[in-house]
C-alpha cells in the first residue's frame, strides 16, 4: 500500500513542484497585497486556500482517472482493500503538505504588523480546522467516486451536497431554531482551542472511518 502513496509522488513530482509554487505565490501574494493597501478580504484568502487544498488534494485521483489506472492497479498484487486506503491516504498527505506551504508562505513573506491586524491566521487551530474540513469533504466525496467513478461520482456528490444544502435551509425556515442554534454555535466556539480542535478531531475520524468502511465496500463490489 506504501508503494500506491509513494509512485504518485515519484510520478507526479514535476506537477507538485509546480503546484506548492503557485500554493506559495498565493499565500506571499496575499500579504504583498496587504502592504500595498489592496482591498482584499481576509474571508476571501480563506475561501482561496481551502478551494486551492481541496483541488490539490484531489490531483492524483485526477491524473489516476485520465490515465484509466484502475485497470492497472487490478493487475498489481494488491487489494482493492489497500487501493482505497492508499487513496485517502494520498488525498491527506496532500492536504497537509499543501496547507503547509500555504502557512509557510504566509508567514515567512509576514511583517509584525500584519501579524497583529491578522492574528488567527498565524496560529495553529485555524489550520488544524481547515484541515478537519478538508478531510471530512474527502469522507463525504470519495464513496461516489469509488461507486461511480470520479466524473460520474464528482456530479452525483453535487447533487447530494447541493440536496443537503437545501433540506438543512427549508428545515431551518420550518422550525425555526435560530435561537437554539446560535446559543450552541456559541457555547461550541467559545471553547479553549484544545478542546475544540479535540472534538473536532474525534468527530472527523469517526466519519473517515465510515467513509473508509463504505468505500471499501463499495469498490470491492465495482466490475473494472
């Protein structure tokens, strides 16, 4: 399985190169931005580093589907078993090493000044939670992409996304619980970091590890 993770990194090195210095370019170009007074809001650099992550982290399944690999891995002694873990592991260690980059850049091309208007984005919780979103996107996307393949899978996980966005607006707009929920968005985030990122943590894991379990059963079921 070792051998999975590591052939992407060997096989696509010139590509990731190329990727953590457009990662960085971003991050860097963002405080450049900020020194020369550019109108950009912090929420958008947000948005931009977890869409630029979440694409990163998605790259070896991409060239993996352009180049039909499934077929080849079949013939490879390994199971589908290890395949599917091989590819969530993959997908992670992208995810950190990008997020990485991204917080390396920002804070090598800081100034002191710019650390004390953006404090948050200096610190380790902001990251750690990007990176608890990030995997619990993979958790949700990854069993339609094994079910379906990812063109296929990618439409069908909007469809559903799209479909729990919607049921969550006309159930809120149905019952009405804002005062419930911005007393326990509240309360939740007004925990210490420590134990905000722990529960978070926990809560990640449980849904990778359903996720995993799916995955692998539905892919040991596909006809290649």
């Amino acid at each position: 399985m070792l051998s999975l993770i590591i052939k992407d990194f060997r096989a696509q090195k010139q590509y990731l190169l190329l990727l953590f210095i457009m990662i960085a370019g971003i991050s860097a170009g963002f405080n450049i931005a900020q020194r020369v007074e550019a109108d950009i809001e912090v929420e958008l650099y947000i948005l931009t580093v977890v869409l630029s992550t979440l694409i990163a982290s998605k790259l070896f399944t991409l060239f993996d589907y352009q180049a039909n690999a499934e077929l080849f891995f079949a013939a490879l002694p390994v199971t589908r078993k290890q395949m599917v873990i091989a590819a969530y592991s993959s997908s992670a260690v992208l995810a950190i090493v990008t997020l990485g980059v991204h917080f390396l850049a920002i804070v090598l091309s800081s100034t002191e000044l710019l650390r004390a208007e953006h404090t948050f984005m200096y610190e380790a919780p902001m990251w750690i939670f990007a990176f608890v979103a990030l995997v619990l996107t993979d958790a949700f996307s990854f069993p339609f992409s094994f079910k379906y393949g990812l063109a296929k899978g990618s439409f069908v996980y909007g469809c559903f996304f799209i479909t729990l966005i919607i049921t969550a607006i006309v159930t809120i707009n149905t019952l009405n619980p804002t005062g419930f929920l911005y007393t326990w968005v509240t309360a939740f985030l007004k925990q210490s970091p420590v134990m905000l990122i722990s529960q978070l943590t926990v809560f990640g894991i449980i849904i990778l590890g359903i996720s995993i379990f799916i995955s692998i059963h539905t892919y040991q079921g596909k006809d290649l």
